[in-house]
C-alpha cells in the first residue's frame, strides 16, 4: 500500500529538522574549535554534503546567526531554571555568574571572533535582552535590600557585567587565562563591583 501524501510529507519536516539540528550542531562544535572552519568542515561534521547546508541556511552569515540565536535560547533557558529569588541577592549573583560561564565552558564557540561578527555592536543589547532579563531583576532585589551598591544604576551593573564577562572570554582565547581561572576572575570581579562593601567585608 502506497505512503500517505500526508504521511510522506511529515516525515519529509521531520527529516529536514533533523538534518538542519544536526548541521546546527556541528557548527556550534566545529566553530569552537576552529573559527575560521569552512562550510565544507561543517558539513563534514554533521554527516551531510555542503549543498544541504545551504539548503537550510542560505549563506555563512545566516549560519552564524542561528548559532548565536541558539545559543541565545540555550543560555536563557539554563539561567532562567536557576531559583534567584529564594537565597540572598549576593548568593544568587553568584549563582547566575557561575552558571553563565559554565555555558561558556559547554559552548566554546561563545568565545569565538564569529560571534561577534555574526552579531554587530549596533545588535548588543538586544542579543543580550533574552539573559539579562532575569539578571535585572536580582540587581533590582539585591540594590532594594541594600545589598549591592545603590551609587549603581540597574542598567550600569548590567553592563559592567556583560563587558566584565567578555574579557573573561577574551583572556581565554588570548591564553593568557585558562577558562577555570578566567571564570573565577569573572566572578570575583562582578561580585566585588557590585556588592556593598560592609557586605564584601562581612563576606
């Protein structure tokens, strides 16, 4: 008995989501390790032949913009599962500092020149929109119950974090940081800006 039209053409979406999640992938690992890795590289990785990654992403542009918009999803919905609000806001600006640059630890492509010209200055804030969402709303918390520095604008804490969390990552491909010692100095740096100085000393 013949195939369902209906049936064929699910299966077609089907297959083409998973070749086009399987080319997403190897681009996300591939560029990690290489930034300036071909399309070729890339297609070699995820098990298929170059015109089928032009299939599902035009150009190399349009490749790189869905790395960082996955990404961008992947980020904000590991930092949106951390609980912000039950300890203090200084433990939890930990915590959301340390679970961001285990991100970076898993993505290492997040470090890489690509990004950055995947996504244009002009593009910053609204790249950084989807995970600082939550962030916002610690600093807001922790300057309410004087825990962070009120001289401090909401929006410059916010952005100190961002630039402070970019040059971890800018020492990590430098090599003059490894990523445990780069991300150890994001953490430090973040929490010694923004916290209170009483709390950093009771701390």
């Amino acid at each position: 008995m013949a195939e369902p039209i209906a049936q064929r053409g699910r299966k077609r979406r089907l297959d083409a989501e998973r070749s086009r999640a399987a080319v997403l992938d190897a681009a996300i690992a591939v560029l990690g390790q290489q930034a300036d890795a071909s399309i070729e590289d890339i297609a070699a990785a995820a098990g298929v032949v170059r015109q089928t990654v032009y299939a599902h992403f035009p150009s190399r542009t349009a490749l790189l913009g869905a790395v960082v918009d996955h990404l961008t999803a992947e980020t904000a919905s590991a930092l949106d599962a951390l609980d912000l609000t039950t300890p203090p806001p200084g433990e939890a600006l930990r915590r959301w500092l340390e679970a961001s640059w285990a991100i970076v630890q898993r993505y290492p492509v997040l470090l890489s020149p690509v990004i950055a010209v995947a996504a244009p200055p002009a593009d910053e804030h609204d790249r950084h929109r989807p995970v600082s969402t939550q962030l916002s709303e610690l600093v807001r918390r922790g300057c309410q119950a004087g825990v962070f520095e009120a001289r401090h604008s909401e929006a410059w804490i916010i952005s100190a974090t961002i630039v402070l969390g970019h040059a971890a990552g800018q020492q990590v491909t430098a090599g003059r940081l490894s990523p445990e010692e780069a991300g150890a100095a994001y953490r430090d740096s973040v929490l010694r800006l923004v916290l209170r100085q009483s709390i950093r000393d009771d701390g």
